[in-house]
C-alpha cells in the first residue's frame, strides 16, 4: 500500500495540531489555573472522612483522651493502604489523635491555595516541590458541647493512572486518526492525480482530455475549470489548424500558376542569356522548395484534424530499416559518413507502413543532412520488453531545452544553418504517438541520439 505525500503532510498537520493542543492543556493545569483530576478526588474523599469521623464521635467527651481512643483506629483503618494521614488537633494546635505516630507535617512555604468549590470552613492546598500531586485540606469539626475541632488531611504523593489512562487514550485516538487520514487523503489525492495526469497529457498535445466533475469542493471547481480550458484549447488549436491547412491548400494554386508561368518565361528565353536562366532556376527551385513545404504542412495537418487510420498491419520493421540504408547509401557515401549498424533480428510489430516508412525516411533524412563530412551515423535495433530504435550522429551539445522543442513544429536550432522546415521530427512524434510509442532525443558523447520505442507485437 502506498502511502502518498499528501496522506503524510495530512497526517504530520494532524500529529502537530495534536501536540498543540496537548501543550496548552498541561500548561493550563500545570499553571495551578486548572486544578488537576486528583485534587476533586482528594476533595471527594475528604468530605466522606469527615462524615465518618463526625458520626463516630457522637456521643464521646470532648477531652483528648476520650476522642483518641474513640477516633485513632478509624484514622488508621481510614489511611489503611495509601500515601494518606489524617490528624485532628483543637482550637490550641494540640494533635487530639492521628492514623500516625510522632509529628504532624510541616508545609513551610509548600501550600498553595487551589481555587476549588468546597464547603463552608474547608481550606484546600496543592503541595508544591517534587510532592505537586500532593493535596492538603483542613476543615473545621464541631461536637455536641460546640467545642471546634480541626481535621487535617494530608494525600500523598499518588500514580499518574489519570495521566497514563489519558496519555493511552490520545495515542489510540492518533493510531485510529492515522487510519481514518489515509482513506480521506485518498479521496482528496484521487482526483488531483487524475487532473495532473490529464494536464500532462494536454501538454502533451492530447486536448480531448477531460476530468470528471463530481461534488461540490473546491477540487471539482479546478476539475470544472480545467475542462472548460481545455476545450477552449481544443477549439482554438483545432481552428488554427483548420486555417492552417486551408491556407496551405489555396497556395497551392498561385504556386501552380507562378509554376506555368516561369516555364514559359523559360522557354522564350532560352538559352542566349545565361544571367537570366540562372535567376529562371533558381526561381523555379524557390517555387519547387515552397511547394513541398506547403504539402508537408498539409500533411501535418491532416494527422491533427483526421482519424487515423487503425493500426492493423503485422511489419517487419528491420526490413523497411535496411530499405531506408539503402536508399539513403548514395548520399552517404558522397558525404563521406562513416555507418555503422546493430540491427538486432526483432518480431514483428503492429504498425501502418506508410508511417513507418515517414518515420524511418525522416530520422535517418535528418541524421545525414546535419552530419559533417567525414562524421559518424550509427543505427541500432533491438527488442527487449519494447523495440528499440536509436539512430546516432555527430553533433555539436544541445541546450536541454532545445531537446524537446526539437519535435515542435517549425521550430529549429538557431544555431542550424542547414536548409529545412522544422517538421520532420514533428512528423515524427506524431507517427511514434499514433503507435502508442515514446521518441526522445539526448546528448550522447560527441553527438545526437534519437531513441524510438514502439510497442511489440501481442503474441
């Protein structure tokens, strides 16, 4: 079960909260402010000690002698197995009788009055020091003749069993906070992952993505946001490429007619004038080089605006490789390039073969036309859980973020001077997307690496 950064910060706001408020409940009843759980029982038990010692002297003299045989082994029955003494003394200070033997004690400096609701001529007294859970209360006796007498109670030092019962009913309640925090986070994790999943792959050029919208919280607001901006994009995208290929298509037909109209230019001119038919060619080359751009922005835009066709046919895609080398032979040998290959037997892939030719025509295109005289191009397959596809050339280091704009259509490397529209590798991510594939260039040592994956053929 994997626990999220979310659950964590959740559970670590909730530990904190926790500790908090546990900080400002012991600092209250550590201030005296607050009396603690074991003053109100030592105030309890106090009122029932002075009930029984009234009731058993009822009827006995008042004289010292009289009251301490008639009261000493209640004290001592009363004090039987705890931390306590009880002892009485009259009007003078004089101890009458005690559940204990020798002095009475002494609180120099140690009494602190404890604001607690008692009864008429009861005093009641934390001990301070290393005896603070030690209480102290005096209250006032009066016999039938009216003689007052005093009795004062002292409760020991007792166990914390409040404060360890209370200290495991908190770390119960964080364990159980703790299980009940992951399945919370989790409906709140959901669908933030989902909207980051879905922005990715807007990103990514996909803007058919959308997130459901369920609820009424704040992450449903953002999920509601997003899809409207997302079909905002979709729509103005699509518009652009719409124009895009609209225009495209209408320039076709002046080029046609500047086309016509060089050629006869041409002819009347013939050959007297070798200037004039130089400019006539290069013109004829211009209008040549347009032409084929704007049919590669009207392919470009087909693969945007319209279903592709499914994928369907079984390819062998090592052949179509060595097919492509050898088209391309000629060019490399006159380039002077060195080619190496590691083509790998690989099986057979789902695929369309006009794509797979474009795909393989555009790398191995671009690798000859940006390597120097006298450079290197290796290709390599292979197929392990994927096929693998990496064509290397000899290439100057480019800047990070130059390697992902290299598959953005019309973009190109300013420090390129070679002749090219940007939309070979554009063509390229489209037609390895459409196969469900990743292509990524990096830097390698002295050069440039284009990696393709595509998925193997189910068996």
């Amino acid at each position: 079960m994997k626990i999220n950064k979310l659950y964590l910060k959740i559970f670590l706001a909730f530990v904190v909260v926790l500790i908090i408020a546990e900080t400002v409940v012991f600092s209250v009843v550590l201030s005296g402010k607050v009396p603690p759980p074991v003053f109100y029982e030592t105030m309890e038990r106090i009122m029932v000690v002075d009930r029984l010692i009234e009731r058993e002297i009822q009827g006995v003299p008042s004289d010292s002698a009289s009251l301490r045989e008639k009261v000493t082994p209640l004290l001592e029955l009363l004090v039987k197995g705890s931390p306590s003494r009880i002892w009485i003394t009259d009007k003078t200070g004089a101890m009458v009788s005690a559940s204990f033997r020798g002095e009475a004690p002494t609180f120099s400096g140690e009494l602190s009055a404890v604001d607690l609701k008692t009864p008429e001529g009861v005093r009641f007294f934390g001990v301070r020091g290393k005896n603070y859970r030690s209480a102290y209360v005096e209250s006032e006796i009066k016999l039938e003749d009216g003689t007052l007498l005093k009795v004062h109670f002292f409760q020991g030092k007792r166990p914390r069993r409040a404060e360890v019962w209370f200290f495991k009913g908190l770390f119960f309640l964080t364990v159980l906070g703790a299980l009940f925090l992951f399945p919370v986070s989790r409906m709140i994790t959901k669908p933030v992952l989902q909207l980051a999943e879905s922005a990715e792959r807007l990103g990514k050029g996909d803007f058919s993505q959308r997130v459901p919208e369920k609820g009424h919280d704040e992450v449903t607001v953002l999920a509601r946001k997003f899809n409207r901006m997302a079909g905002r994009l979709e729509k103005m995208v699509m518009s652009g490429k719409g124009l895009t290929a609209h225009l495209s298509h209408e320039l076709r037909s002046p080029l046609a007619r500047m086309r016509i109209s060089l050629q006869m230019l041409m002819e009347r001119t013939g050959t007297g004038d070798a200037a004039s038919s130089k400019y006539l060619s290069g013109m004829e080359k211009e209008i040549e080089n347009m032409d084929v751009l704007i049919g590669r922005i009207l392919d470009l835009s087909k693969m945007d605006m319209v279903q592709l066709p499914p994928i369907e046919s079984v390819l062998d895609i090592s052949k179509y490789l060595w097919s492509c080398l050898d088209k391309y032979g000629p060019m490399i040998q006159q380039g002077g390039i060195h080619l190496s290959t590691e083509i790998s037997d690989v099986p057979s892939i789902y695929g369309l073969e006009h794509g797979v030719n474009v795909l393989l025509d555009n790398l191995l295109g671009n690798a000859i036309k940006y390597t120097d005289p006298g450079g290197q191009i290796r290709v390599g397959l292979r197929a392990d859980d994927d096929l693998r596809l990496t064509i290397y050339n000899t290439y100057h280091p480019i800047a990070k973020k130059d390697l992902s704009g290299m598959f953005v259509p019309f973009n190109r490397l300013e420090s390129n001077k070679t002749q090219g529209s940007g939309l070979g590798l554009a063509f390229a991510q489209r037609i390895v997307a459409h196969h469900g594939g990743t292509i990524v260039a990096s830097n390698e040592e002295d050069g440039l690496c284009i990696t393709v994956t595509l998925p193997l053929r189910a068996s």
